[in-house]
C-alpha cells in the first residue's frame, strides 16, 4: 500500500529540527474558549502528577510563542515539529468551531514561516478532548470519524501553508499507559479496553491519512511511533515473555497495521472480535515518511495479576543512565533505525530524541547541561552510523525546545534545551542550545546528513 521512498538526492537537505507538543508548552487552557482535555481532568486527580503540577500554565507558550520562535531561529533550526490542541480547535471535540483557537495556530505558522522554519504539524499529542472522551473515547468505533472529521478541519485550516502532518504521536504509548497500566488518561487498567483502544486509534489514523491528502495539495504525510527495544528484566522464561509481550504492544500494534497491513499475530486473533471486514484496508493508508522517537530501552518483568501480564522494569543496575534514570545506549538507537528501514521501507524521521535531567541556573545565571550534550552527541553519531549502513534517515529533532511539563513527572524533568525559568517563564538557552546551533551549521555544511 505504501509509496516506494525516493532516496535523498545529493542536493537534497537532511532536517535539522525541534519538537513540542501542545499540552505540554501552550497553556491558556480556559483562554479564548479552548475546551478541557483529557489531561486537564486528568492532573486534577489527586496524586496522578508529581507534586500536583498541570498543564494551566505550562511555558505559556500561547502568549510567548514569538519569542520561542526566536530561540529556534537563532539555533538555525529547520524545522519545527508541533501538535494541535483538539480541544482549542473543537471545545466539545465535535460541532461549535471555536475560531479564536484556530486563530492562535494562524498566528504560530504565519510565524514560523516567516523565520525561514518548515511547520511540521501533528494532529494528535494525547489531549482528547474530554467532552469526547465522556462519550466513549477511544474505546468507541465512532472515534474513527470524530478524528477524521478533526483532521479535514485542520487540512481545510493549514494546508494552505503547511504541508508536513502527521496523524498521531506515538499511540503505543498513551494506548498501554491509558488503557493498559493506568497511568495516564483515562487512567484505565483492563486488557479489553486496551485492545478496543488498539483498533480504534488505527482506524482514526487510516482515516485521517484519506483526509489530509483529500485536503492538502502536496501534503506530506506520516505517523509517529515511540520505538523501543523492549528487554526482559532477567533471564527467567516468565521475563522473557513478559518482554516479547510488551515488544508487541510497543512497537508492532500500530506501524504493522499502518504500514504493513496486518498486526502480529496473537494480537490479531485477541483484536478479532474489534475487526469489522475492510478494516485493514482502512487502517493501511499509504504514507510518506515513518517519524521514530527513541530514547532508551524499557525492561518488563512477567506479572501474572497484570492484566496484561506483565509489568514495567527499571534498566539494570550498573548500565549507563541518564539523571532521571533511563539508560543510555547509542547502539540501540542505531539498531532500531536499522531495523524500521528495514521492515518499513519509508523514509524515517527522527522526531524525537533527547534526555531528561535536573538542570539548574549556576552562580552565574546559566545553564550548563554538559550530560545533554553528551547524549546528543553520541545518539547523533549513532544515527549517522545507521545511515551509513543503509538507514533512510532524513532528519532529526531534538526533544525538546523548551523544558515544559512532562506528563505524571510534571515539571520535575527538563528536557529542553531552552531552560525555563517557570516562576517567571523568562527562558535561558543552555550550553546545549549553542551546540546544537554549531553543530547544525556544521552538518549542514558536511552533506545531507554528515558523516558518521
């Protein structure tokens, strides 16, 4: 079903880039009609976010959004990956169009084009609207045309101007987190509704892909996956599968059906009840280009209470990790681009790759976060490695541009290489944001995307 992809011609440039999402930096969540979200209601729940944060204010990057722009510019970044909040477009997720929010992204694009940065748009980045999620959510079948209907509303809005989507960010994630283990919105731990939100997500996907190319002429569609090497805890058989479990569940129940046309085998005859006939052709819609997130490998260990079976496990003790405890392992991530381009045969971008820490103002007022530049550029080198062996890796983007509230960690973990001072919201560019200016000037000069 999918486009051969054209190799990257010798002229062509490879993109160097940032990503965001829109809960997570934006804020102005009850500002100019914007409607709640699944994650509003969600940090409003005692106990679910580190020491009670939400996303009310985030960066305030709705207000600011000029001066983010600046930093990206003065960074020489390419391009901008962002998402747009459902709930600012469709307060109730569906019917009243709420043009003071469809607004706000006019304004952000108009913006970013005019500082030479390419908009890249995201349609999803987990913030359902609630009044959608109340009827049903991603356990419903009609969430396929609720999200459908969205994407064309968004494909009429910015097409004209944008022409790179993607539908969804990593539905691996908030599907098992959501609907699997509970920690995250709906906050929901049952297998059954965690399979309904499987096939219900991919047949949203396959239906908003016929939307933005019916929308958007010249559009350049994707999807983005989180993609992982999932390892067992230990040795013992129970551990071994719970890991070949979770691979499943991680990196094969969505890009295998979106790309391949068919999910892994158990879990096609456990999603047998939710297959209607035509249901794979819907779902296998034809892409442009694959996006991976990577950051480390994740462990699982067999739980059989689990409903799921199996749990999450911590990295090994003594292997390499990064302040917030996630390992460190360049060589994964060049497995990893390896073996998509392998199996899915579209050109990859890397839409997210970074590291989390505790980045503080020194005496002097800066930040000097030598262990992300460290991290960056050893999974840099490591893609490079890829390419060179035959990966089609076409661009990268740091996750990400400004510290923002990451998700039940609140806004405990930076990730940004932009610091932000949340008292004030002033931001401060760390030693990081001047490395990865110099070392996009520096690639770009090398070649398409450098040298290993």
């Amino acid at each position: 079903m999918n486009r051969l992809p054209t190799p990257l011609l010798p002229t062509e440039r490879f993109i160097w880039g940032v990503s965001t999402s829109s809960y997570q930096i934006e804020g102005a969540t009850k500002t100019d009609g914007r409607g709640p979200s699944i994650w509003d209601t969600f940090c409003q729940q005692k106990g679910r976010i580190a020491n009670g944060d939400t996303g009310d204010i985030a960066c305030d990057h709705y207000h600011r959004f000029p001066e983010d722009i600046a930093l990206m510019r003065d960074m020489g970044v390419q391009a901008y990956r962002f998402s747009v909040a459902w709930p600012r477009l469709l307060p109730n997720g569906r019917g009243h169009f709420n043009e003071a929010g469809a607004a706000f992204y006019d304004r952000l694009i108009d913006a970013v084009l005019a500082a030479g940065i390419e908009p890249w748009l995201c349609l999803y980045h987990w913030d359902l609207p609630q009044a959608l999620d109340d009827e049903g959510g991603w356990l419903s079948r009609d969430a396929a045309g609720w999200f459908a209907d969205y994407a064309t509303l968004v494909a009429r809005r910015y097409g004209d101007r944008v022409k790179r989507f993607a539908t969804f960010n990593e539905p691996g994630v908030f599907a098992l987190f959501g609907f699997g283990l509970g920690w995250q919105p709906p906050g929901v731990v049952d297998a059954d509704a965690h399979r309904k939100a499987i096939h219900h997500v991919n047949l949203a996907h396959g239906e908003a892909v016929d939307a933005l190319r019916a929308g958007v002429s010249g559009a350049s569609i994707g999807v983005i996956h989180n993609m992982q090497p999932c390892l067992p805890a230990s040795a013992a058989l129970e551990d071994l599968a719970a890991a070949a479990r979770l691979h499943m569940h991680w990196n094969q129940a969505f890009p295998d059906p979106q790309i391949l046309g068919y999910y892994p085998t158990i879990l096609a005859d456990e999603l047998a009840p939710q297959i209607a006939p035509g249901d794979m052709a819907r779902i296998c819609r034809p892409l442009d280009w694959l996006g991976i997130n990577h950051y480390s490998p994740i462990y699982a260990r067999g739980d059989k209470n689990a409903p799921l079976g199996y749990a999450w496990a911590g990295p090994p003790d003594g292997t390499p990790q990064s302040e917030i405890g996630w390992q460190v392992h360049p060589d994964a991530f060049r497995d990893i681009l390896l073996e998509a381009s392998r199996r899915y045969h579209l050109p990859i971008y890397v839409t997210e790759n970074g590291t989390g820490g505790r980045d503080q103002l020194d005496h002097t007022g800066a930040v000097k976060d030598q262990h992300r530049i460290n991290y960056l550029n050893a999974y840099i080198g490591a893609m490079q490695t890829a390419i060179a062996a035959g990966a089609d890796v076409r661009g990268y983007f740091v996750w990400s541009l400004l510290d923002n509230f990451e998700w039940g960690a609140g806004y405990g973990d930076r990730f940004g290489l932009i610091y932000v001072d949340y008292p004030t919201l002033r931001r401060i560019p760390k030693s990081s944001a001047r490395w990865y200016a110099d070392r996009i000037t520096r690639e770009t000069a090398t070649g398409p995307a450098g040298k290993p």
